[in-house]
C-alpha cells in the first residue's frame, strides 16, 4: 500500500512561508491499497487538493468510491469535507466511518457543519452518494481487502484509533490523543489541568491502562505508526488537558509495540518549519540504536508499506 | 485610522509556497482609530495572528476593549475565533455586532461553533472574555470604538452578508466581501453606503470567467469590484477574498486586469491595492 500526507497539521491551518516544508494544511493522510480504492483518514483541509486530484481519474466522471475514516469531529478533522471536490459529482460513493455518539448520528453531525448560516451548500444537496457507518470501540471490518481495526483513544470528547492490514503490511493511525498518565479525557470539560505527578483517582488511572494496552495492542508489529506529537514537553506540562502528546510519549508506544517507522504528526500550528526539523534531529538523536527509523510527516511525503505495483 | 489585513482569501485557508506573497488565511481585518481603539472586521483564520499581537499589549493584561464586525458566519468569516488567545483573557471585553434577527441568535450561531463534537472549548461560557452580542440595525448608525459605522446587507448567493461604512475624521473607510450582484448591480442603498469612500474594500474572489460558471456562489469578479468602485466614485479600491485555488501570480494578474477595468470604465483617478497578509493602510 501508498501512504501519502496531505495535511500534518494540528488545531488550525496555518498559511505562510514558515511553513511552506512540512505545510500548514490541517490532518488528512490517504491510504491506497494495491490496485484497490483509496482509503481516506480524516477530513481537515489537507482533503481540498486530494479531491482535486481525484476528480482526474474515475471521480470525475462520477464512478469513484472511497472510503473515509474520521479520529474524531473536532474541526480540524472535518473542515476540508465541504471542499472534497467528488462530493458535487453524481455518481460517486464515499463511505464515512466514525465513532458512535450517544446523542446525534453521525449524518446529523455532519450535516450540522454544513447547515445555514455557516455554508452555504447543506450536505443533503450533495450529488455524491455519502454513506455513514457507526463504529464502536474494538470493532473489525474489512474495506476490499483491507482489513480495519480500531480502539480508542485520550482526548476530549474521543478520538479513535485504526489500524488497516492490506497487501502484507500494516499502517496505524493514532491521533488525536494525550498520554495516558495524568488525566482521562471524555466527555465532560476539564478547566483546569491536574498537577502533574499528583496521584490520580484510581478508577480513571485504570481506565487509562486498559486504553493505552489497546493502542499498544492495536500498534503491534505495524510498519507505520502516525502519532499526535503536537506538543513539546514543556508545552505538554502547561497543557496536559488539551489532549494531544509529545514525541517521547510516541517513541514510548513504538518502542512496546515494535513499529518499524514512527511518523511524528499533528504538528502544533505556532511550529516553525525550522523548529520542526530541530525535534526531528533531537529525538533522532534520542532514539539511536532503537528498532523504528523516526520520521516527521510532512504534507506531499508518500511511503510504500509491503506489496505495491 | 489604520487598517491592517491579517487574511486576504475566501472560503477556505489555502497554506502553501503559492499564495506566501498575498496570504493564505481566511477573512480577517484590523482598524485602529486616532484614538487607538480597537475595530475587528471578520474573524476569519486570520485573527489568530492578530491575536497573538494583541496579547503583547493590554490584551495579554486582560485589560483590553475591541469591537468586532461580523459581516456574515460563513465558516471563513468565524474559523478564527477559537484560536484567538486574548478571548480567553479574563477581564478583556468584545462587543460583536453581526447579521441576525436577534443578539441572542447571533450568539446561538457562534455557540454553534464551540458544540464539543467540534471543538474542545464545547461552549462560549468557557471563554474568559466578556462578550456582548448586538443584531445590527440595517442602515441605521451606531457609535462603536469611538467612530460611527453603518451597515447594511448584500446579497451572497442564498444567502446576504453585511457591508460596512466607518467613519472617523470625515474619512471613510467601506469593508464589503463576499457579494455577488445581481444583473442589475448593487441597490441604490447599498451604492449610498458605498458613496465617496475613501477607501473601498470589496470583494475580488473570481476571474471573469470563474464568475460566470459560479454565479450561485455569491462572489464577485474583479471586473464587478472596478464597476462598483468607478459608480460609486471611491478613491480607492481594495481587493479582497481572493478563490483558495488563485495563486500570488494569479492575484498580480487579477490586480493588472482590474487596473485596466478601472481605467476602461473612467476611474483613472481611483487608486487600487490588491490586499496582503501583514500589510497596512493608513487614511
Ligand atoms: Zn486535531
Ligand atoms: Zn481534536
Ligand atoms: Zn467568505
């Protein structure tokens, strides 16, 4: 399979010169397996020119099918939908997969962001035939040949992990998530962080065992595993509620899971393209003699997993 | 006063090497009047940046008053707003004066936006600033940062979005994106509150062409901001909201054509500045 970067960013866009190299498009990554239709996970801008260049092939003339996974609906996972130019031609299929929610169905959700007066085209005018798929925790099924897993993950309102297997290879995707120490995030707002090192409740603290064994599980043996590495340490430790983890909380999972290659991503929208390369060059530094080759993801970066034509 | 461009593009933040001359951010300007108060217009991806200007100053003390002016809740003209630092500022205050039937609707809208499906802030009650929400009256004149502004609502495909005159110091200032207008041209209304400006900001998303094949989008060409410009003798013309897929070689040229436009239609004299991210003018 080919995995491509189209949007690496976390939180907002950010245009400008500062981050012309690793871009400022927010998360989107494609995920095409051998001769197969692609596989989209998440929706943030990075979605806008992946559509585009689909609309070259059988999307344009309305006889394209893709299937879509989405972490979570937080904006920046979902902003560039509205611009995914197959959805306006008649004809083509896309599959949308997430999490199950308690109060909405994913289809009221997502026609929520697209509801007067925030835009002006409602999804229910949409020409594409766009298909919503619930998922809880832990489920398994199979797009084409692939074979997707997911579980979830530490972050406000929750984000899933997955895990797809196809052509001999397997690629995981982990954002968006904060450690799984010092605080559980859910559902309900937490104002203000916890002092770190301070003990937690135990029940929370269990909790967030059984989760971080799942990741753990869910990474074992992949080939690539994209983690949220938005935050430094020090940015961490002012903000341990926001959700997001450092490189050393990735390269940690990596290490248990034996990865091959760990892709740092989501990277935090006040980075510079300098200040990206430098956490690059210090964890590889960091991690020398480690089993996993360390990467950053950065928008137009493709990498081949297994079998490919 | 002052205006100052901290996003330039329409519709969505388009980030790359093609568009770091113009900007790449969605909706977002500045006004600093005489007096060094604070004006908002729009609160697209932009109004982050200002923001993290603003916290440097009485806005990181939570000392910090500003008006903003929503000229309609398209995504691109909102985006901004959870991002922007001093918002969770304690002690700062805002008042946002936008379209809708009521305060409180406009408020429901940006409620709307803080729903913790879609963001982790899960409601304006979170946010530290005071904020108080005002429906404007169309055509009818309020004092805001010390200066007098008029609004009045466009047409924007299904859709209107406000224009906006402020004055200060007999000079003016007209803020007026994301309109497409019909065959007919913009209302004697609208051209009223267009009428003299010194400065004219409108709308600039399309090419011609790009126009003619997107007429339900709401937008107007460059050729539709030189027209208006000339009809309703602005001195000069400022170019805004350019297409996310229009390149900074695009834009040079959509400013040349405009140029021409203008000229073509009589408006010599107008002046004519193609907005950039990070750039000011002073009137
Ligand atoms: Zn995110
Ligand atoms: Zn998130
Ligand atoms: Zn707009």
């Amino acid at each position: 399979m080919r995995v491509r970067f189209w949007g690496v960013r976390g939180s907002i866009p950010v245009p400008g010169p500062q981050t012309n190299r690793y871009g400022g498009n927010t998360s989107c990554v494609e995920v095409r397996p051998k001769g197969a239709t692609p596989i989209i996970i998440d929706a943030g801008t990075g979605i806008r020119k992946l559509g585009k260049l689909f609309m070259q092939s059988e999307f344009g003339d309305g006889r394209g099918v893709a299937h879509l996974l989405i972490s979570h609906t937080h904006w920046d996972h979902i902003q560039g939908l509205p611009f995914f130019s197959p959805l306006y031609q008649q004809g083509n299929e896309l599959h949308l997969f997430a999490r199950q929610r308690n109060d909405m169905h994913l289809r009221a959700i997502f026609e929520s962001q697209t509801e007067d007066p925030y835009f002006p085209v409602p999804m229910s005018t949409l020409k594409a035939d766009i298909r919503f798929h619930e998922l809880v925790e832990g489920q398994r099924f199979d797009i084409g040949r692939a074979k997707i897993t997911c579980t979830r993950l530490n972050h406000p309102w929750i984000a899933m992990a997955y895990r797809i297997d196809v052509d001999g290879a397997a690629m995981v995707y982990a954002s968006d998530t904060a450690p799984f120490t010092d605080i559980l995030l859910e559902q309900e707002f937490i104002r203000e962080p916890p002092i770190l090192g301070e003990p937690i409740d135990p029940a929370k603290l269990a909790k967030l065992e059984v989760m971080r064994s799942g990741l753990v599980h869910l990474c074992r043996g992949a080939d690539l595993l994209i983690y949220d590495t938005q935050f430094t340490q020090k940015e961490y430790c002012s903000r341990p509620h926001w959700g997001h983890s450092t490189p050393d909380d990735a390269i940690a999972i990596a290490r248990e899971a034996g990865v091959a290659t760990l892709a740092l991503y989501h990277h935090a929208q006040w980075r510079s393209d300098d200040q990206q390369d430098e956490i690059l060059h210090d964890y590889r530094a960091k991690t020398i003699g480690e089993p996993f080759e360390l990467i950053a993801a950065h928008e137009g970066m493709e990498l081949i997993l297994g079998d490919d034509d | 006063m002052r205006i100052t461009f901290w996003g330039v593009r329409g519709s969505i933040p388009a980030p790359g090497p093609e568009t770091n001359r113009y900007g790449g951010n969605t909706s977002c300007v500045s006004i600093r009047t005489r007096t060094d108060e604070l004006i908002i217009i729009d609160m697209g991806t932009g109004l982050m940046h200002l923001g993290n200007k603003l916290v440097k100053g009485e806005f990181g003390r939570g000392q910090g008053v500003a008006t903003v002016l929503l000229s309609h809740c398209h995504w691109d003209h909102i985006q901004g707003f959870p991002f922007f630092p001093v918002v969770f500022i304690p002690g700062n205050r805002f008042n946002v004066y936008g379209n809708a039937k009521s305060s409180s609707m406009l408020e429901g809208i940006l409620e709307g936006q803080m729903n913790p499906h879609f963001s982790p802030i899960y409601t304006l009650k979170n946010l530290g600033a005071t904020i108080d929400f005002h429906a404007v009256e169309h055509g009818e004149p309020f004092e805001a940062s010390g200066v007098r502004i008029r609004a009045r609502p466009n047409p924007h495909g299904v859709t209107t979005a406000l224009a906006f005159r402020v004055e200060e110091a007999g000079k003016s200032f007209v803020y007026a994106s994301d309109v497409g207008y019909p065959d007919s041209g913009p209302s004697a209304e609208m051209l009223e509150l267009y009428r003299g400006a010194d400065l004219l900001l409108h709308d600039c998303t399309y090419t011609i062409d790009d126009q003619m094949t997107r007429r339900n989008r709401g937008f107007s060409s460059y050729a539709d901001a030189a027209s208006v410009a000339v009809t309703a003798q602005a001195k000069h013309l400022i170019m805004f909201h350019y297409d996310q897929d229009y390149s900074d070689d695009k834009v040079d040229a959509l400013r040349d054509e405009c140029r021409k436009e203008l000229d073509r239609l009589g408006g010599e004299s107008i002046g004519l500045t193609a907005a950039a991210e990070g750039t000011s003018i002073d009137l």
